[in-house]
C-alpha cells in the first residue's frame, strides 16, 4: 500500500490483473517509469556517390556550374525577348508573345540558380551532422574568434573558394538575373510625356455612349435594372490608337439603385440619371480593378488591398487604405435613349500620387 502525502489516505496499488476497473488514486499522483525511451543518437553516417567516386563529384560540380551559366542565358535572353517582342498595343498577340518569351527567360534565369544551388548543397558541400549550440549573450573573444573559424571551415567545406567555375558562374548569374527587370521597368514610363497629364485626361468626351465591355454596344437606360452593375467603356474605344492604355484610364463601373438611396451633393445632382451612376474602376490606392459590387450594402470592394468605395455617397472611402473617393462620370441619355458621358471626369482617375504636381 502507498500512502498519499497531502492528504494521508492510503492508495490502493494497481493490479495488473484487473484491467477493467478504474484506476483510482489522487490527481496529483505522478508515475514514473523505469522503462524510459534512451536517446538512439544520430545514425550511421552514409556517403554519398560523390564522396565515394571523384569522377562522380566531378560530373555534379559540372552539372552546379551548367546550370549557372544556363540562369545567365536565360537572364540574357529575357532582355533579347523584350527587345526582340515589343508591345504594340493595337496587337493583342504582341502582348501574349512578350509575356511568353520574357517569362521564359526569366523562367531559366530562377530556375538555374535555384536548382544549381540546391544540388550543390546536396551533392557537393560537406556531409556530415552536427549540433550548433546557441547563447543569447554576446560571445567571447575566444568564441568570436571560432566563428571565424567557422565561416573559414563552411568555405573549405563548401569549395566556395576552391570551386572557382561555381563561385564565377553563380555570381555571374546573381549579377545577370536583375538586369531584365531594370530593362522591363523602363517599359512602364511614358516616353517624352508626363504621367500626371496622361491621367488627367481619358477617352471620355461629351456625347460618348456608355458600352458594354468588351462587345462595345451601347447600353440604354432601360436595360440598367436595379442592383445590377456593368463594365463600361466607351463606345469605339477598339478604334482608338493605343487601345489597351485607353481603356486602363476609361474603364467605368455603371450601377442602378433607387434615386432616394442617393446622397448627392448640389452640384452633383445632374451627374446620375434616375438612380443609375457611374464610377471608375481604377481604384485610388494603386491603381486595381474595383471589379466587386455587393448588393445589399452598395459597397465596391478593391480585392488587392480590401479599399471599400460606399456607392451611395460619392463612392467615399469606408474602410481601406485608398486616400480618396472614386472619380464620378457625369451621365445623361441621349434621344435614343441610350446612356452617354457628359464630359470627361473632373478629376485624374487612379491612384492619389498622380495628383501631387
């Protein structure tokens, strides 16, 4: 019999025999077995083929540096490819055929580092298991001076310094991988031109029908129902020069509710036609597609960045990081009945630091 120490009751010993009751005993009973699990160790190391056969070490050393050499063909030819495939902005395929080889190029460029440093590690670096013990005090001079000796020891171990074609080619192909996106950035800023002018004006005039994107047919008031939303772009649009850009500025979002949900301002009461109102798509954060519409709640959600856009007051920001509201396209009907743009916006459609001259 065992005795509980806290409260002096005796505790029964446990029969192995009885399987089928309940052990009973106090909650802070602890057992201890004498048949603790030992620590196994580390197992028996195992070489590697290319520790056992030198011709095999040396094919992996020049499978490593291959590799490299093909991460720097690729980073050359994605510059080739952007120079080689231009952009024409009225040729959709043009587009498609950039993308393709520039991101082939940069496709091998990643791909040669990433898989050349990886079999390096596995194939060629030193092989064995060890245990780094770690202090979060600052060491002394005599373990600052055997963390020198370490890097020293990862150096010869790793044949940094020893192996120069793979030192040579990986910092080659380091230096080469960044060089397409120097050149593809400078793709992204207008020539000769400022940006703050380009966006202060887009492809709406006045007398401009509303039309569906991307057919192009105009839309009459009457096919706005409510709680109904529509891509719009501006009628003729695919006949403009430099169509893709056009429509990155003039892509609006056209929306019905009921006229006494609107809260418009004085001057803002002839800019909707009988609850319908038109808004940017170009949300005023960084420029996304504000492409989803709820409802219920006539909010407009940018899905990059979750900016919400309250339709019913201005599309006023109601949460998110976007700094102002969504620009307004003024909208009346013209005798047919189809929906048109009075003007242009007021205001630069996109993001907030245009607007800083």
């Amino acid at each position: 019999m065992a005795q509980d120490g806290n409260s002096g009751r005796e505790l029964a010993a446990a029969d192995q025999s009885d399987h089928g009751h309940e052990r009973v005993g106090s909650p802070g009973t602890a057992v201890v077995t004498s048949d603790r699990v030992t620590d196994p160790g580390l197992p028996e190391h195992r070489k590697r083929v290319t520790d056992l056969d030198p011709k095999k070490n040396k094919r992996a050393e020049r499978v490593v540096y291959t590799l490299f050499y093909l991460s720097i063909a690729g980073s050359v030819f994605a510059i080739a490819a952007y120079m080689a495939w231009p952009i024409n902005p009225e040729d959709l395929m043009s587009v498609r055929a950039n993308n393709l080889f520039i991101g082939l190029g940069l496709t091998l460029a990643l791909m040669g580092i990433g898989i050349g440093a990886v079999h390096w590690g596995k194939a060629l670096m030193a092989d064995h298991e060890g245990v780094d013990l770690r202090h979060p005090v600052r060491g002394t001079d005599a373990t600052r001076e055997r963390a020198v000796e370490i890097f020293a020891e990862a150096n010869e171990e790793s044949g940094f310094g020893r192996r120069a074609l793979i030192r040579n080619s990986l910092i080659g192909a380091l230096i080469a991988f960044p060089l397409p996106a120097v050149v593809l950035f400078r793709g992204l800023a207008p020539e000769g031109e400022d940006p703050v002018h380009l966006l202060n004006e887009t492809a709406w005039e006045k007398g401009t029908r509303l039309a569906r994107d991307p057919s192009g047919q105009p839309i009459k008031a009457s096919e706005v129902t409510l709680g109904s939303v529509f891509h719009v772009i501006p009628e003729g649009l695919g006949d403009m020069p430099h169509m893709l850009e056009e429509k990155a500025k003039a892509i609006v979002l056209l929306m019905r509710l009921k006229p006494e949900d609107l809260v418009e301002l004085p001057e803002r009461k002839n800019w909707s036609y009988d609850g319908i109102v038109a808004y940017s798509k170009v949300c005023t954060h960084v420029g996304c597609p504000v492409a989803l519409y709820e409802q219920q709640t006539h909010h407009l959600l940018c899905p990059c960045h979750q900016s919400q856009f309250d339709v019913t007051n201005h599309c006023a920001v109601i949460f998110g990081p976007a700094a102002r509201p969504l620009p307004q396209l003024p909208i009346a009907i013209d005798d047919e009945g189809y929906l048109i743009a009075q003007s242009d916006f007021h205001e630069p459609v996109g993001p907030s630091f245009w607007e800083r001259h």
